[in-house]
C-alpha cells in the first residue's frame, strides 16, 4: 500500500453502497467529495455523528461537496440502521454508505483501528476508526483527519476546512488558527509585498512581521 500523502491521487475502487454499486472515481466525477469512515453500524457516537453529517446536507451542496459514508457492516445493517438515524436525528440520511465487510476500502485507505481493542467485529477482526478524506475535484486527496472510536467529529470542523481549501485555490492565501469564513486571512508567503498590494488593493495589507500579512478578501471570497 503506498502512502496516501496530501495531493496524492485517492485510490479508486468499486464498492456496494447503499444507494447501488459504485465506482469511486465516477461518483466523485468533476466535484469534491468527503470519504469518511465510522467504526461500526448501530452503535452510539456513529449514530450521532451519521445523523449530524445527513443534517448538514444543505452546507455540503453549497459548497460542492459529495458525502459518503463507509463502515465494514454489510448493506442489510446499514439499511436498517439508517432508519435509526433518521428517528433519533430526525432527518432524512441522503448520501451512500459504503458496505465494506471484508474490509477492501478500508486497508486501501488504511482506515482500520489499531489501538481500540473494543472496536473489533464479532471475529475479533479491527473495525474503522473515523478518518475523513477531502477529495478535490481533481480527485487528489487535500485533507485527513483521523480520530479513534472514542471520539465523535466536529462535522462544522470539517466544512470550515473545506471552506479554507476552497478559497485558497481561488485566491493566494493561507487561513490563520481559528479563521472562520468572512475573518482575515494570510497573504500566501509566496507572494511579494508589491504584488500583495496589487492583489489585494493597496492599504488591504497588514504587515504584522515581514513573514505574516493579513488581507481582507472582498465579500469574503
Ligand atoms: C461508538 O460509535 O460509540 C463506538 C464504536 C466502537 C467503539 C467505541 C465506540
């Protein structure tokens, strides 16, 4: 297995989704796409986390965003499960999930838990741990986030990072710690201060220190 390093291409595959079989590639096609993984249908912090993700459809398509769920049950549990989220979160879950029982997916995105001796299936064989992939449309991997069963995701966390990644393919900047969408952003370091002024309109640039300017980009994007 080769590294699945920022920039690298995703892997491709096939795979059974609750919404028929797909190919990985097609079903991203020209768009950005999360993967993300959970460890296991029917239990509690997924059950919270899926129904949050299925919540948030309205803020994945504004930004473009594909969303499709993995864990290593098969389709059947899924099937009922999504039922359960759709009750407790009252919502109506729209995106696939992948049904990955013999745990392709997962070793090609390395996704399987190492360290939670609870996350196991009933063979004793690792679950998931929840790792995230945002995918651009070119089909190159730009983020992972990866955290254990134990942990549920901050899903805003996850579309302020798609959010960041989005404007800093159109404009050339880098987002601060804690940057949320319409605050200051960082004139990108390989940017000269002359063409900063041009880029940004003179007198947009803050010089906090030569190596960190702040700029204000127009309606925030
Ligand atoms: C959970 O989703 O609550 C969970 C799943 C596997 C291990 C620990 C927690």
């Amino acid at each position: 297995m080769s590294a699945l390093r920022l920039g690298s291409v995703a892997p491709d595959f096939e795979a059974k989704t609750t919404q028929g079989p797909i190919k990985f590639h097609e079903f991203i096609d020209n768009s950005w796409a999360i993967l993300f993984s959970h460890p296991a249908d029917k239990t509690p912090v997924c059950t919270t986390e899926l129904g949050e993700v299925a919540k948030l459809s309205d803020e994945w398509k504004k930004r473009g965003v594909k969303v499709i769920g993995l864990s290593c049950n098969d389709l059947d549990l899924h099937e009922e499960w999504i039922k359960d989220i759709n009750e407790l979160s009252n919502t109506n879950l729209q995106f696939p999930i992948i049904a990955d029982p013999d745990r392709k997916v997962a070793h090609l995105y390395d996704m399987l838990d190492e360290q939670d001796l609870t996350n196991i299936d009933e063979k004793g064989i690792p679950f998931t741990v929840r790792s995230v992939f945002i995918i651009d449309p070119n089909k190159k991997i730009r983020l992972t986030l990866q955290y254990p069963a134990s942990t549920g995701r901050q899903f805003t966390e996850v579309l302020r990072c798609i959010d960041s990644l989005q404007l800093g393919d159109k404009n050339r900047i880098t987002t601060p710690v804690n940057w949320t969408p319409g605050s200051k952003v960082i004139v990108h370091p390989s940017v000269s201060n002359e063409e900063a002024e041009k880029i940004f309109g003179e007198g947009n640039v803050e010089y906090a220190k030569p190596y960190l300017r702040f700029t204000t980009l127009k309606n925030g994007s």
